[in-house]
C-alpha cells in the first residue's frame, strides 16, 4: 500500500496532468473563437435583454427582450427584425418547439408561461402560478417542457408540466 507522502506526490502530478489538458483545450478553442457575422437592430429595445432561441427552419431568431417587455423575431436571413410580441411582463426564458411549431415565453413579473403558434400573436395557450418564471428548456429524453420558478421545486414544476404541457399545443405530442 503506498504512503501518505506517495499519494501526495500522486495527487499533485494528478493535478498538473488535469491542469496541463485544460490548458491546451482553452488554447486549441481559442482557434475556433466565434466571429461576428451580421449585426441586427433592435429599434425601441432599451435595457437588458435574456435567453434566446432559434427556428432553424424558419431561420429565424427569438429574443427576450426583458427591458423592452417584447419577444423580438429576428429573420437571420434578412437580417432584421420581422416581428415583436408585446406586452409582455419581463419576458426571460424561451424556446421554440419545432415539432409543434410552439414559441413558449416565461414572464417573471406575472409568473405565466404562454404559448404562441408560429411564434406571432395572440398567445394560443397559458399556465399560470409560476412565479418569477425564468428558465425554459424542453426535455426531449422525458418528452416535457421545463420552466424554472422561485417558487415551485425542480420536481414539481416537472410533474405539473408533465400533466399540463400538452395543453400547450394542439394535439399532445412527444417532444423526443
């Protein structure tokens, strides 16, 4: 069995092994650095804006724009904004599902989560009760969409969308 000071010795050459591989992986994805391809204007978006999220078919781009209290539609192949939904209370999270071509906005201020069809107005659908809604991600594994809230646990609000997520949308479906 080895000693104290052999395990020491081990560990630190451990570390420096793990240290020495970050290392090169920062360097080696600093050659692959993001560049700028297209700016886009955002008329009348003042303050912060939040997550973001994308229709790759439509290519098109949605942007929480929480200071603005809009969700704003980018065609990236135009390059401009083509569409604003409003009003909305401090938009934060989104995410487009494609399947069911369901743009889906988390408002913290009113704690709601609605649904729009094709990403344009009217909403089509809402849950209520999710206060300071943030986070919404869709989990393909477990065929549900996910919203963070202040007030509702991790496996609450995956139990109540479970149960309410395909009021959402026009027929239930599964996500995977």
């Amino acid at each position: 069995m080895a000693s104290s000071h052999e395990m020491s010795r081990l560990m630190v050459a451990l570390a420096a092994l793990v240290a020495a591989a970050c290392l090169v992986s920062v360097r080696s994805a600093g050659a692959q650095s993001l560049v700028l391809g297209q700016r886009v204007e955002l008329p009348a978006v003042d303050g912060r804006i939040d997550h973001m999220d994308i229709d790759i078919d439509g290519n098109r781009l949605f942007v929480a724009a929480l200071g603005a209290g809009s969700v704003e539609v980018v065609d990236l192949r135009a390059g401009k904004r083509i569409a604003r939904i409003q009003p909305l209370h401090e938009p934060q999270g989104v995410a487009y599902l494609a399947g069911a071509h369901r743009l889906f906005v988390a408002s913290g201020a009113v704690g709601d989560v609605q649904a729009f069809a094709e990403g344009k107005t009217p909403a089509v659908a809402r849950a209520e009760g999710l206060d300071d809604a943030d986070n919404v991600r869709v989990d393909r594994a477990a065929g549900q969409l996910v919203v963070g809230s202040a007030t509702v646990s991790k496996s609450d609000t995956a139990c109540y969308l479970a149960a309410g997520a395909n009021a959402f949308l026009p027929k239930p479906i599964d996500v995977r």
